[in-house]
C-alpha cells in the first residue's frame, strides 16, 4: 500500500514518467517503466492511470548497440549503420578515416552521398536485397571520400532485424583495398615494365645478332678485299720489277755494254781511231748516268726529299709530258710552303697513279693538276678530258675496292690511312681525282667531307 501511495502521490506532483525495478515471485528483477497521468473528470482528478511498460528487451537492446558501438570504435574496418531507406545512424572512426567524414557531418544524411556517379545501381539493389530478408554478397566497389577522391573498397553488408524479424536497419562492415589496388596496379606496371624490357632486350639481341652479322660479313667482304688487293699489289711490284729490270736491260746494259767493248778495244794499243772510240765510250758513260737517274728519279724522286712536294711536282709532270705528250697543266700556289713528310710523300704517290692512269686508260691529250692549301688541310686535284671510268668501276670503288685495280685502291689507302678522304668524279666528259689531306692535330679530328672536296676541285 505505501508503494502505491508513492506512486500516486507523484503522479498528482507532475511525475509523469518513471523507471522503476519490480520483482517476480522468484526474486527476479524486472526493469520497467511507469507512464503515469490523472484521471480527470468533470475538472476534477478522481483517480491516476497507471501504464507498465517491461523494458527488459530494450534493455538488452541497448546492451547490443552499445557492445556494437564499443567493437566498431575499436576495428579497423568501417562499420556504417543505416536505415532500410539509406539514412544513416551510425558512423565509426575507421569510416572516418576511409571517408574523410567525421560522424557530425554524415549522420542524419543519405548513404549515397559516398557513391560516385555510376554506382547508385549498388545501393538500390542492397535496399531489395535487404527488404526481401535475403543474404546480401560481399562485394569489391568504388567509393569516393569528402574531397572527391576515389577509394576501393570491400564491402559485407548485414541487415539487423528487430524481435519480429523485419529489418530495422543495415550495418555495413567496409574494408578499404585502395593501398592493396595501388600495390597491384604498381606490381601489373613493374610485370608490364618487365615485359617491355625483356622485350626491348630481346629485340636489342636481335638487332645485335643482326647486326654482328653484318659486321661479320663486311669483315670477310673486307678481308678478301685486303686478299684480292695483296695479291695485285704483289703481281704489280713483279711487273714493276720485271719492267725495271727490262729497262736496265734495254737501256743501261746496252750502254754498260758498249762501254765494256769499247774499253777493251781501247785496252789494244794498235786500236785505230782510238779518239772516236773513247768519245762513243764517254757519252755511253753519260747516258748510263742519265738513265740512273731516271730511274732513280721514278722510284723516289729526290727532290721530293730535298725541296719538298712542289719542285718534285714540277720535274714529274714535265717527264711525264715529255715521254707521253700528253699536255700537263699544274697549278700550285705561290710561295708554296712545304709540307709534312708524310703528306707530301702521299700525294706525291697519288700524282704519279693518277698520271699513269690517265696515259693507260683515258685516252685524254690534257690534263690538269690543281693544289689548294689552307690552315688545316691540303687538296690534290688531277682531272682529264678523256672517255670517263664505267660508273660499275666507281661505284666499286667507293664501296670496297674488291672490282677495282690496285692504283685505286692504293691511292684510297693512303688517303684514309693519313686521316683524309679519297673522291673520283667521272662522266662521258672525263675523270677527275680529289684527295684532301688534313694538317696538323687538329685537322686530323675533322675529315672533309665529300661535298667539300667537290666545292674545292669545283674552284
């Protein structure tokens, strides 16, 4: 009675709502709540109603969300609580982490307001799947945070059903992929990089055995080369031999003859005409002096090693023209200083080739013979008016030298072998040779190139 007394003595103060604790005959506590108001009739409070609600199911409710809560706060993974509808309820630190939202912002707010354009379809099938009761699938997704960017993520929603069994609301448990996407997106470009360069590599190989082929065949083209120049450079020192010694033979043997037989008829003191005899036998002795010369003069004209390319120049082309009649124009230049050693031995050699090819094979009555020099460089020029050279000869020429005589091959040689460049220019109207020679260290790194030449003979 004192209970009840208490309890409509506050309902008449206002004290309308109220959890008490009961007790079942066992002892058993129950949590309930009193919703109390007067009865009133006619103005008057005649009595109080009094309505018991058991709030053990609650209780035990809240209990659950509130464990739900502690174990969201504490896991990794982002647990986002929303009604049937998308509103949400519930957000966690690890949804705020993946999002960039904190909870103020996105509680009370629709669940697509992390969905890119292209995904709501997603969210319209989880609100079915979770209205019909059915177990929805995890699912690998996009998703997009606060500032726009977009995050992967793996998602295993879960409906929460009230004592009847209706949904009252769906927690998403969310586990973001996108360092995972990164790393495998970095993996597919290291293996696709991979790829490329085994690729590259194998292509390299390719190009390099190709290439080494090439390199292999030019050096056996070169190699024979050098076989099939050897050979003529021998046979042409065994007719150069043969034409010296057929010369000393012709020439300063007969005179050394002569003036053998005419010593020993001299030797006889009844010899007649002894005056005529010892004139005849003098000038034999000066023909023999003059033929060794001569010859002398061709295998190395001393000159050449006295006063230098010029002088050497003058006295062979003025022999040449006297024994071919072939008419010799040179052109050198005033005061011309003398060159190195070696330069001038070298276009010296090419003067005499190309000379000889002239009178063998052009068929020309002139020629004309050009030398320029500059600071850093010198350049030969010897040019006949005769038929031309076939363009199959200069064309093997400028290739390797395997279809060519050993003149050419010769005077290209020791071009190249000086640091120079060896040109021929040909045609229906004659046959020129261009040599250009660098001077010095410094022009020895910097060779001419093919249209120079051709600019300096064309001067």
């Amino acid at each position: 009675m004192e209970r009840a007394e208490q309890i409509v003595t506050r309902a008449l103060l206002g004290d309308l709502l109220t959890t008490e604790t009961l007790y079942r005959r066992d002892a058993t506590p129950i949590p309930v709540e009193f919703c109390r108001a007067p009865l009133i009739v006619s103005e008057q409070i005649i009595g109080t109603v009094i309505t018991i609600t058991d709030l053990t199911e609650r209780r035990r409710a809240q209990a659950a969300i509130t464990r739900l809560e502690l174990i969201a706060a504490s896991v990794d993974e982002a647990i986002i609580i929303h009604t049937p509808d998308g509103i949400i309820t519930s957000w966690n630190q690890a949804a705020e982490r993946i999002y960039g939202y904190v909870e103020e912002e996105v509680v009370g707010r629709h669940v697509s307001i992390i969905h890119p354009p292209g995904y709501k379809h997603e969210l319209k099938a989880l609100f079915e799947t979770v209205l019909k009761q059915e177990k929805v699938d995890a699912f690998e997704t996009v998703r997009i945070r606060k500032g726009g960017e977009r995050v992967y993520v793996w998602i295993n929603a879960v409906p929460l059903s009230d004592g009847s069994g209706s949904p009252t609301c769906v927690a998403q448990i969310v586990s973001d992929l996108t360092e995972r996407k990164r790393a495998e997106e970095a993996l597919r470009q290291s293996v696709s990089e991979r790829r490329r360069a085994e690729e590259t590599l194998r292509e390299n190989e390719a190009q390099l055995r190709l290439a080494n082929e090439k390199l292999e065949t030019v050096v056996q083209k070169r190699t024979a080369s050098l076989r099939h120049l050897s050979a003529k450079l021998m046979r042409s020192q065994d007719e150069e031999h043969r034409r010296i010694a057929r010369n000393l033979h012709d020439s300063l043997g007969q005179y050394l003859a002569s003036i053998k037989m005419n010593l020993e008829l001299l030797s006889h003191s009844d010899t007649p005409n002894k005056d005529e005899v010892l004139s005849s036998t003098l000038e034999s002795v000066e023909r023999s002096i003059a033929e060794t010369r001569t010859l002398s003069c061709l295998l190395h004209p001393p000159l050449l090693d006295e006063v230098g390319f010029a002088s050497a120049a003058r006295w062979y082309t003025d022999e040449f023209a006297k024994r071919s009649g072939i008419k010799v124009k040179l052109d050198l230049p005033e005061e011309l200083e003398r060159l190195p050693e070696l330069e001038g031995i070298a276009l010296f050699r090419i003067l005499q080739e190309s000379l000889t090819n002239v009178h063998r094979h052009s068929g020309s009555s002139s020629v004309e013979i050009g030398l320029s020099v500059t600071e850093n460089q010198v350049v030969l020029s010897v040019r006949d008016f005769g038929r031309g050279m076939p363009a199959g000869l200069r064309q093997s020429s400028d290739q390797n030298g395997n279809h060519v005589g050993v003149g050419l091959s010769g005077m290209r040689e020791r071009a190249t072998d000086l640091g120079g460049r060896f040109d021929i220019e040909s045609n229906s109207c004659g046959t020129a040779i261009i040599v250009a020679l660098p001077l010095g260290a410094h022009s020895r790194e910097s060779r001419p190139s093919q249209g120079s030449l051709r600019k300096n003979f064309a001067a």
